[in-house]
C-alpha cells in the first residue's frame, strides 16, 4: 500500500500582501482589475499561493499571469515568486523538467538581488525534485547547502524545512535513527514560527517513521495531528494523503474497517478536486485493502481503473505500480501466466522510467558543458591579440619538426593500421558476447524474481498462525532472491503442525529443495501423527524423490527441520538437527534433535527420537534455522554464535512477539552492518 511522504515547499506572501490582511475574494476582486504595476504582480502571486494551498487548479494560470507581468515591469521580487510557485505546483503535477527549469531561474534572480532568503528556499525545493526521482546523493547536497544559510540567518523557517527534508533522505536510507532525530527538530523549527501552514507535513513526516518502526500507536497519532491542522487550515489535497496515510497503518494492524473508512475518504476527496495522481493512488491503496479482504475480484477492478486512469494522465510511476499489483493478485490466484505478463509489463516500464531519468541527467550536463564552452571561447576571444605573436613562433618551430617525423610517421601509421584493425575486430567479438551474456543475465534474473513471487505465494500467511498463537512471529529473511529456508504449518484432526526448515543451500538450488520439502512434508504428515515417524517417513520421501542410492553420483541435498504438533495444551516434538528451545522463568531449556539430517546420506529407516511436553502458559517456544547465529558481523568481523543468539532471545522472552522480531530483525542489521548475509535467516517464536 502506498504511503506519501509529504516534502516541504517554502511558500510565503510578499511584502504588502499578507493573507492576513488580505481576504481571498479581495485578493480576486483585485486581480479581476486591468492593472499593470507592481502591486497587482505582489497581489496575482499571492492569490496563486491561495489556490495552490487549497488545491485550486487556477493557481497555475494565476502564477503564469504574474509571471509575464512582473517581466514585462522588470520587478525580480515578483518574477522569483512567480517561478518558485509554478515549479511548486509542476513538481506536484510529477511534471519535473519544466519545474527544474522555474526554479533554477528563480534562484538565478534570487542570486542576481542578493536574496538568501529566497535563494535558500527555493534551492530547498529543487532538491525536492531529486528525492522524488531517487537520486538522494544529489538531495542531500541541495538540503545540506540550504541548512548552512538557514543556520548562517538564522531563518527558523527554512531550518524547519531543510531538517524535515533531511529527514527523509535518512529515512530513505533505513537510518530511523537519524531520521527520527531530525524529523523532531523540523517540529521544534516550525513550532516557533507559529506558522499552522508549515506544521502538517512534519507531523505526518514523523508518522511515517513511527509506522515503519512498528509504533503504529504514534503514527496514528501524528498522521491524526497532520490531517486535523490540514482540515483547520483548508488544504483539502494535504488531507487526501494523510488519510491515505492512516488507511495504511490500520491495514497493518488489521482493521479494515478503519482503513477502508480513511481510503474511501482520501479517495473522494480526491476524485472531487481532480487530484488525478491521488485518485490513482487511492485506487492502489484501495486494492491492497480489498486484498487482504480476500476480496481479490473487486481488488482487481480497482487495479485496472487505477492503470485506465495512469495511461491516459501519464502517470507512469503509478501505472508500473499497478503492474507490480496486478502480477502479485494474479500469482495469488493462481493465474500464472497473466501475473508473468504484468511482470513483464512493470519491468520493461521501470527500465523507461530509469532511461527518462538518465537523459534527462545528460542533458543537463550537456547543457553544463555547453556555458563552459562559451565561457571559455570568451576568455580566448579576449587574450587573442597577445598571444598572436606566440602562436605564429610555435607554428614555424612546428612545421621544422613536423618535416623531421613525418617519414617515421608514415611506417608508424601503417603498422598501427594492422593493430587497430586486429583490435577492431576483437572487441566486436567481445561486444557480441558482452550483450548475448548481458542479455542471458537478464532472463535469468526475471526468472528468479519470478519464481520468488511463486514461493511467497505458496508459504503460509502469519495471520493463520496467529489463530492458533495468538502472540507468534516469523522472521524470515533470505539472503538472495529466492530462499532455502521454508516455514510450514497445516491443521488436522490430530493437531496443529508447524515445522521449520533449512534446506541444502541458500538461492534458487535451496528454493528448489524447499519445494520438494514442503510437498514430501505435507504428504507424511497424512500416513502419521507421531512427529518421529512423520520425519522417517519424510527422509524416506526424500531420498526416493531424489534417487538418493549409494552411487557416488548420485544427490546429497537434503534438509535440516524442527516439526512440532500442538493439541490440548501438549507439544509433540522431533528435529533434524534443529532444536527446540522454549524459555519459562527467565531460563531457556534446550529440546535436543536427532544428529542426523532428512535425506543425503542419512539411512533410509533411521529413526527420529519424539519429545513430549507439557508447556505452560506464559511460555515462548522458538524453532529457528542456523542462519542467524552462523552471520558474521561486529566490529572484528566474526559470527554471531549460537550463544550470542540464546542471550539475545533471553534478553527479549518478556517483550510483546511482534516487539521481539523487531529486535531481532534490528540486532541482525546492526551486527551485519556492510557484510554480505552468508545464509537464509528463519526464526519463529510461539508464546503459550
């Protein structure tokens, strides 16, 4: 479901204008009139900030209005506003090219009078640009300038801004540390300016971090915070995203009801102010909720109005994300080759909108290195006549030396003719096989991306779980694309089943062996409800599967699983080589597997031992696979070791479940730090 992270534009009235003072039927009234000076140009830039804050479409038109007046008068002040709020509204219009170009003549002008101010706050929005396109290197250098002036004027205004701005790049950038810390000195800057207009875009900034964090309490509580000012101060396109915004939180916390309240909402809004971007992608958000609905028909005919309605405004970021949708609804429904065409589809449109990106960069070098050019050509132009005497010296030494290698320079040239046309044609050789294997190397990675959509949609879904353990979690995070660890749960008559698994290898050869795994899994449990026997009968599987005999070439792969089954209050329990630890009065006990794996070279009747318990209630148990405890990490590089992870899970056994996976997941990040993941991660944790 898609989230709006609301950037700060800096907008404020000239000198003589105030929206204070000025109503908004006197400042129409006013501009009705047939004026040409100075004051009428102040009066349309302030009536274009009135629309543009309201949503009004007219804002643009007024802007162009000001803008040829205040040229024809030759009044910079006029013209710096005029092209900030027409890059403003063009920006929101995702029309990016022709912002870039009112802004950087906003800030040329702004340079032109010495105006920091103007300079700095426009300078802050033109960073906006690039955020939105990704590149947030080149974001940060235009946020970082701005804050040196801000910070230099002390103009709280814009340091409000700028830290807000920053804050979203770190956020970006999965720093929510820094991020979170910046987004609350953008409140403290815009509460002084007592400002309500500056404040619902922090207020929502800090929503956003909350939710991805998981404190979903505080994220509504700031979202409600941005939408009550926003509803206070008329911004009626502010208020279609905040809503949007909460949609999304209470989607993830399950109440659908809320969250089709807020959608609904958010979309007429929307659709009643022609906001064409937002009624796109309230339309997504609205199918991520019909989704989880089960309503899946109704999903994707929000899916395909939203596409009709990208295609014919050109949305295109919009329109690749209905693509992305519609592939994951149809491998949901099992309509493969339909999901493989919309995957298709959103690749082939992600790779123009990178193409868009990237020319449009070289332009704007090209067009940097065409003033260079003009610069330079001026610069000779000038030192021309004392250099002429120079030059006609150097040409007569030249043509003296010139006479003495020319004989040398004939041979030379032929024998380089040989090895150039020799290089030629070696390096067409290498071309040609430089894109066959490009070519190759793209095919293959569409499909693995493919056939990852294909095993998350045939793993379980948590909230399943959750109906048995009502406080679960799974942490599950491969290290490539596609995993060799797998999670499996299934009810029967005998109980509930729940199994975790890490197959031979990691990427597409452990994702292969976990597809044979869950299947043999599931068919052993149907012939057996001893979790001992089941894994017998699955090594059995297994092996006959893959013809593992005693030939030497015969196949080694094979799985290392904990299998439980839970009925009445008693837990039935058998590894492969993984354990069972379950934690009661702040003690973690250790459930002891069978040494022997599922299938390679395992015996076909080797027995697996059974292990009955009686938990009580307040209990975590914990099955997991060897990946975290076996990642390296820290600050001398070494693995984590199961000891180090039996501390970690004792540390957290108190907390909340979806508490504990965060710490988890925030552990593994930090002691991985910029080291490469050496292997799937699985982790699940039931309290009683």
């Amino acid at each position: 479901m898609k989230r709006y992270l609301l950037f700060s534009f800096f907008m404020f009235c000239l000198s003589g204008v105030s929206r204070a003072g000025v109503s908004l039927d006197s400042l129409e009234k006013i501009a009705a009139g047939n004026r040409q000076d100075t004051a009428m140009a102040n009066t349309l830039n302030a009536l274009g900030q009135e629309y543009y804050r309201s949503g009004d479409e007219r804002g643009e038109a007024i802007y162009r209005r000001a803008l040829k007046m205040a040229m024809d008068l030759g009044y910079i002040p006029a013209q710096i506003q005029s092209c900030k709020g027409l890059g403003n509204i063009l920006s929101n219009q995702g029309q990016y090219q022709e912002a870039i170009e009112f802004y950087t003549k906003g800030i040329q002008q702004a340079a032109m009078i010495h105006d920091s101010l103007q300079y700095s706050t426009i300078m802050n929005n033109l960073g906006l640009i690039y955020f939105d396109k990704g590149d947030y290197s080149r974001a940060m250098d235009y946020y970082l300038k701005v804050l040196a002036i801000a910070e230099r004027h002390e103009y709280t205004s814009v340091l409000g801004l700028c830290t807000g701005n920053i804050s979203l790049v770190y956020f970006r950038q999965k720093n929510y540390t820094r991020a979170m810390e910046y987004g609350h000195r953008s409140v403290a800057y815009r509460l002084k300016t007592n400002n309500p207009l500056v404040l619902p875009n922090a207020y929502n900034n800090l929503g956003i971090i909350y939710e991805e964090t998981g404190e979903w309490e505080k994220a509504i509580q700031e979202y409600r915070r941005a939408l009550a000012i926003a509803r206070q101060i008329g911004s009626e396109t502010k208020s279609g995203a905040y809503m949007d915004n909460l949609a999304n939180v209470f989607l993830k916390m399950k109440e659908l009801d809320s969250a089709n309240h807020y959608n609904q909402k958010a979309y007429e809004l929307r659709l009643k102010y022609g906001d064409s971007l937002g009624v796109a992608n309230s339309l997504i958000n609205r199918a991520a909720i019909f989704i989880e609905q089960k309503r899946l028909k109704e999903a994707e005919v929000e899916l395909q109005k939203s596409l009709v309605l990208c295609k014919s405004v050109g949305l295109l970021m919009q329109e690749r994300e209905c693509y992305n949708s519609l592939a994951g609804l149809y491998s949901l429904t099992g309509r493969y080759q339909l999901a493989n065409e919309m995957l298709l589809k959103y690749m082939v449109l992600n790779d123009s909108i990178q193409g868009t990106e990237v020319s449009t960069r070289i332009a704007q070098m090209e067009s940097v290195m065409e003033l260079e050019k003009k610069e330079n050509e001026n610069i000779l132009l000038k030192n021309e006549a004392s250099l002429k005497d120079a030059q006609i010296a150097q040409e007569r030494t030249f043509r003296y030396f010139l006479f003495g290698v020319v004989g040398l320079a004939l041979v030379l040239i032929g024998l380089g003719w040989m090895a150039y046309r020799n290089k030629r044609e070696h390096n067409r050789i290498l071309s040609d096989k430089n894109v066959l294997i490009e070519g190759q190397k793209k095919e293959i990675t569409d499909s693995i991306n493919y056939a990852r959509r294909i095993q998350a949609a045939i793993l379980p879904e948590e909230k399943e779980l959750k109906k048995v353990f009502p406080e679960c979690f799974i942490m599950y995070q491969p290290k490539d694309i596609v995993s060799g660890d797998f999670y499996f749960w299934e009810s029967s008559a005998d109980g509930f089943y729940l199994a975790c698994a890490d197959c031979t290898g990691h990427g597409v050869p452990g994702a292969l062996m976990s597809m044979v795994g869950k299947e043999k899994l599931a068919a052993a449990i149907g012939q057996s409800n001893q979790t001992g026997e089941i894994l017998s009968r699955l090594n059995r599987l297994v092996k006959t599967t893959l013809r593992q005999d005693a030939g030497e070439d015969s196949s080694r792969d094979g799985m290392d699983i904990a299998l439980l089954r839970w009925e009445n209050g008693n837990l039935q329990y058998s590894g492969a080589n993984r354990p069972l630890w379950y934690c009661r009065n702040g003690i973690i006990t250790e459930v002891k597997p069978t040494k022997a794996a599922i299938g390679g070279f395992t015996a076909d009747d080797q027995p697996f031992e059974t292990h009955t318990l009686t938990p009580e209630k307040g209990d975590m148990i914990y099955l997991f696979t060897d990946g975290y405890a076996d990642q390296f990490g820290g600050k001398d590089s070494k693995k984590f070791t199961t000891k180090q992870f039996r501390e970690l899970l004792l540390r957290f056994s108190d907390l909340p479940a979806d508490e504990q996976k965060k710490c988890l997941q925030n552990t593994f990040s930090e002691w991985k730090r910029n080291l490469e993941q050496i292997d799937d991660v699985l982790v699940i944790g039931l309290k009683i």
